[in-house]
C-alpha cells in the first residue's frame, strides 16, 4: 500500500498521530488551514499518562525540558483548606503534571515531525472528500486558490470542534452548552502562590482556578455572573476583583499576555470512524476545560489509532483491527465528559445550603487516602483503561492476571536483558539490529509485547514477527509473576495467561493479523 494517510488539522492531536506514524514508516500528509501554528496559551496541561506515551516515542525529554512541573493540587473554600491532594503519588513513572502552553507543545511536536522528514502543509484546506472501498479521495485547497486531488488510504479528521470531516461525515455532534459565562487570564501575579501547585477556590460568589505556567506567571480562570446579559470583555481589572472576591489574599494581577471569554460546551459524537474515516480530538468530542483533559484525550486517541493504523497499512494486520477504535475511545470519551462535567457543575453551586454540603463533603473525603489516591489516578489519567471494550478479551483466560487485568494500562518496566529488533522508521529500509532494556523502547516499535514476567520466554512462529515480539521481565510489583501479558503498542493490557498456557495470546495475534 503506497497511498499517504491524509491528516486534516495541525493541531496537538494531529500532529502526535503524524509523528506515530512516521516513526512507523508510514506514508503521511498533514495539512491545516491556518498559515502558522497558534502563538497562544490555549490548553496548558499535560498528564502523567500522556507523557508515558510520549516516552513509548522516545520524545518526552523536550517537553520535560520546556514545561513547569506541578506536584500538588489544593481546594479552597473561602480561605479554608478542604482538600490537599499530591500528584507526586502518581502512580508513574512521571510524578507531575507537566504546564506547558500549547504553543510550546505545537512547536515541539512538529520538530519531531521535522526531524521525521514530514512538513505540516499551511495553509492547506480540506475542501472535499469522498471514501470509498480502496481509499479517500480528498481536494485540497491551497492558499493562493489552486486546488489539488489526492488519493489517501485514510482520512483522519483533527481539525477542532468545527471539523470539516465530521460535516462532511454528516455525524451528529450531539451535546449541550452549559448556561455560564467564563473568564480566562494568562498574566502575571505577585503575592505568595507557589509555582507547582494548582488552587481551586470556592466562594459564594463562583469558583477561581489558579494554574501556574512558569515561576510568575499563572493561568486564571473564573465563571463570571452575567445575570442573562452578555459578558463584558475582560480586562485587568476585572481579573483582579475577581482575584480580591475569591482567591487567596494578597495577589496582584499585572501584564496580561492572554484574556478571553468562553462558554463551556459538552458534545461528542456518537461514532469516531465510518469506513477509512476517522475523528480524532476535538473533532470527536469537546468538553469543559475542568480538569484539563481535552488535549490529553486528544492526543490519547491519536496513539490509540496510529499503531492500528500502521499495522492495517502495511497489510500485518486485517483492516478489521481498526473496528476497535471508535469503541474504545468513544467510551473513554464519555468517561471524560462525564468526569469533568460533574466537576464543573460542584463548582458553579450557587445554593449557599449546596456549597455547605460541597465543602463539609470534600473536607471529610480527603481525610481518607484511599479517596486521594483515587482523585490523583483520575486527573493523572493513570486510571483510563480498556476493559470490556474493544480489544480487550473477555473474559480473559481461566487463571489470568489482576495485576494488571486486561484492558489496564501496561507500567513501564525493565527487561531481562536487551531484546533486539530490526525495525524500518519513517518509511526508510530496515535498519540494523537495535537493543531495548525496558517495556517502552519495545512498544514504541508499534508492535505487540508478548511478555513474560519471571515466566517461560515465548517462542512466536515467524508468521507473528511483523506484529509482535517476545521478552522476558524479572519480578516487578507492577505485574503478578508466573504469567504471561499479551501488550498492546499503546502500552494497555490485552489478556494475560499463566506460564506455560500461552495459546490464548497465540490465538489473539494471529486473529489480528489474519492467520
């Protein structure tokens, strides 16, 4: 298969499924309609989970290098602490949440593009397509007007929350918009604020989030009351009545590099692919900023496509493989959207009898450390999974793992001894033998891990070699020794088997790739 997937939409999500894909040597055009990347703030956080992926691509060092670690979130409610939770406790490798604007982010990852030998394509349009059996037949649209037609393999709509492809999919983008007006400040803020925390502060009048970007400056965001009129543009001072009514004292807001209102809207589609199209990121789902999940989900959903993707490309795996990824992520979608707006709804309680209950509530939660660790999973994302969903096998064999169970994200962990693979990246011929040490360096090759932890080494039949390798692992309190995981490039459990009863994990591969 020689035709290019056609990647509409430059943004994070677009361009972390054109890297993946590069790096597995398929053939790839991304284009946008914007002349340039964005020069703003825009999404601010990247996740513990997120950044083990990156690490699966051997490109977390950048982003660690230009972003501000957080280790702590806080919640006020006036002045008082309720809830102090620490993200240090990650289950990860990765101990913080990463703040990084999304400017940063969009410039690092299209270095690596750049480093993979593929240019974003600006300002490039998507004007039409039509998909059929053997491909997508795409017009693009340039800047100076001049139109092109394109034969892809794919389609893979990134482009934002007015996608063009999910217009021309005609999918419904169902959902609502939540009757609040918000204000959103990128600025300056002297006082006694720690940069590597996050605090929430709970008034009677709304709620205020402090999220810091580097040393001094810090991300603001309130709801605002508007009383049904139209919100007023923001400005300075507007910020710093709201940093006097509600946050901590003393705080001075000053050189404002980024302000904006915004409405917060919940919708997502009901299917992420039809055919040889899909919807990735905004284009599939958009959803209140609590949390700062969007952007991570996004770019979630592109590693979970890529390596299907791959595989189908170079015909290692039947195309039915990609039926797994609409369900998967549209469940891992509603539990996004479902999270984050329960968030957002405790905090805009207006009822003054709620937010006692609210606050009285999260005070005596947060004394139980089981329920702390539970909310650190949640924003770290370490808690996202795949059971019961996709490709997950279920149930899983008679005496499997619950240590990490099947659908459970995979944790990094050491090999026994360098596992060696011969591997073709950004469509070059395949290179000489390279050596890994840990579980990471093996998935970021877009191929099953079959591993065996303090287990009888696997011998794969040859037939398997383009879609798996076999490795060995000492004990690890991450995974029960004596068994046998079958792990997705994506670094999520499929099914485990007891040592020695490795026919299941044969089975699945060789359903995957056609056999």
């Amino acid at each position: 298969m020689n035709k290019p997937v056609l990647i509409a939409g430059a943004g994070p999500t677009g361009m972390t499924l054109a890297m993946v894909l590069r790096r597995l040597g398929v053939d790839v055009r991304i284009v946008d309609k914007a002349a340039a990347r964005t020069d703003q703030s825009k999404a601010l956080v990247i996740w513990p989970r997120t950044l083990e992926l990156l690490d699966i691509q051997a490109c977390v060092q950048p982003f660690l290098h230009a972003g501000q670690p957080v280790v702590a979130a806080r919640i006020l409610a006036e002045g008082k602490l309720l809830l102090q939770v620490r993200l240090d406790t990650a289950r990860s490798i990765y101990r913080a949440a990463l703040m990084i604007p999304q400017s940063d982010t969009e410039r690092l990852l299209e270095e690596q593009l750049t480093c993979l030998g593929t240019q974003v394509e600006r300002p490039v349009e998507l004007a039409a397509f039509s998909a059929g059996e053997n491909g997508v037949a795409a017009t693009l649209r340039h800047g100076d007007g001049h139109e092109e037609s394109l034969t892809a393999s794919h389609l893979v709509g990134c482009d934002g929350a007015h996608s063009a492809v999910r217009h021309g999919l005609g999918v419904g983008f169902e959902g609502v918009t939540l009757p609040s007006d918000w204000l959103l400040a990128d600025l300056s803020l002297d006082g006694t604020l720690r940069c590597d925390e996050i605090v929430v502060c709970w008034a009677p009048e709304g709620v205020l989030v402090l999220f810091p970007i580097s040393a001094a400056r810090f991300r603001v965001i309130a709801d605002v009351v508007t009383e049904g009129k139209q919100a007023p543009p923001p400005s300075l001072e507007a910020v710093q009545r709201l940093l006097d009514q509600r946050g901590p004292c003393g705080l001075r807001a000053r050189d404002p590099i980024w302000m904006s209102n915004f409405h917060i809207n919940e919708r997502k589609v009901k299917s992420y692919g039809s055919g040889r199209v899909f919807l990735c990121g905004d284009a599939a789902h958009v959803h209140s900023p609590a949390g700062g999940q969007g952007m991570n989900t996004g770019m979630q959903d592109a590693f979970n496509l890529a390596w299907k993707l791959a595989m189908v490309w170079h015909e290692h795996a039947r195309p039915r493989l990609l039926d797994s990824y609409s369900p998967e992520r549209s469940a891992i979608g509603d539990q996004v959207l479902r999270n984050a707006g329960n968030l957002t709804r405790i905090a805009m309680l207006r009822n003054p009898i709620l937010q006692a209950i609210r606050s009285l509530a999260v005070e005596t939660l947060g004394r139980i450390p089981a329920l702390r660790q539970r909310v650190v999973d949640q924003l770290t994302e370490i808690d996202l999974g795949y059971r019961g969903t996709g490709l997950t096998v279920t149930p899983q064999p008679h005496g499997a793992s619950h240590h990490p169970a099947g659908g459970d994200r995979a944790p990094d962990v050491a090999l026994t001894g360098d596992v060696a693979l011969t591997v073709a990246l950004a469509g070059d011929a395949p290179s000489a033998a390279t050596a890994t040490s840990r579980l990471h360096g093996l998935l970021g090759r877009g191929r099953f891990a079959v591993l065996s932890v303090v287990a009888s080494p696997v011998s794969l039949p040859a037939s398997l070699e383009p879609i798996a390798v076999a490795a060995q692992a000492q004990a690890s309190p991450d995974y029960d020794s004596g068994h046998v995981y079958l792990i997705r490039p994506d670094a999520y459990v499929m099914l485990s088997s007891k040592d020695g009863d490795t026919a299941p994990i044969l089975n699945a591969l060789e359903h995957i790739a056609g056999g």
